[in-house]
C-alpha cells in the first residue's frame, strides 16, 4: 500500500514537470532578460489575442514558438510600447507582432499587425 503510494506520488511529480504539461502555461518573460541576449534583440510572432487592455498598454495572446527568443508556444501577458495602437485589435484576432527586448530586460511588442 505504501509502495503504490509513493509510485503514485512520483508519478503525480513528473507528469506535473514535464514538457508538454507546461506548455500551456501563463509566463513571466521577465526572467528572460537574464537569459544572453543583448538588449535590442528582436523577435517575429504569429499568435491569437485573446484580450487587450488598452488602458495599461497590455494584450494578452497565444504565440507559436519563437526560437530567436527560445520562447515555445504558450499563452501570455505582453506590455506594448507606446508606439502601438491597440484601437483595431480584438479578442479571436490572428495577428503577426515583434518584440524587442528593452533596457529594462523585458520585451514588449514593437510591431502587431493582421496575419497574412
């Protein structure tokens, strides 16, 4: 009974770390400034916004994977700059968008337009 248990146990662990369990998960690209990547490093996108707040300057989207910033695909909060104008974009928009990474360490999109 003890034996099943901690099989159980250690199985529950490694399905919970696995790869493809945490794909789907909401993450803090702010960690990513630690990675070695210069200040400046731009990235191109595909994804779907699911929502956007104009008002903090913030849309929320699923992307593919992103191999120039090792980003794979998933679901997250980005920041725009200011430069981007967020009016025409709504929730179910497939779009193609930039990021740059900031002086801050932490990228914002640059660029979101209509997917081809």
């Amino acid at each position: 009974m003890v034996r099943t248990f901690v099989s159980a146990a250690v199985l529950g662990l490694f399905i919970s770390t696995s790869p493809v369990a945490s794909q789907d998960m909401k993450m803090d690209h702010s960690v990513h400034g630690q990675m070695e990547v210069k200040p400046g490093t731009e990235a191109s996108g595909v994804g779907v916004i699911n929502s956007v707040d104009a008002d903090k300057g913030l849309i929320n989207l699923t992307h593919e994977p992103m191999p120039d910033v090792g980003w794979p695909t998933m679901t997250m909060d980005l920041p725009v700059t200011k430069h981007v104008e967020l009016g025409g974009i709504k929730a179910g928009d497939k779009v193609d968008f930039k990021v740059k990474l900031g002086r801050d360490k932490q990228y914002r999109a640059i660029e979101i337009l209509p997917a081809k």
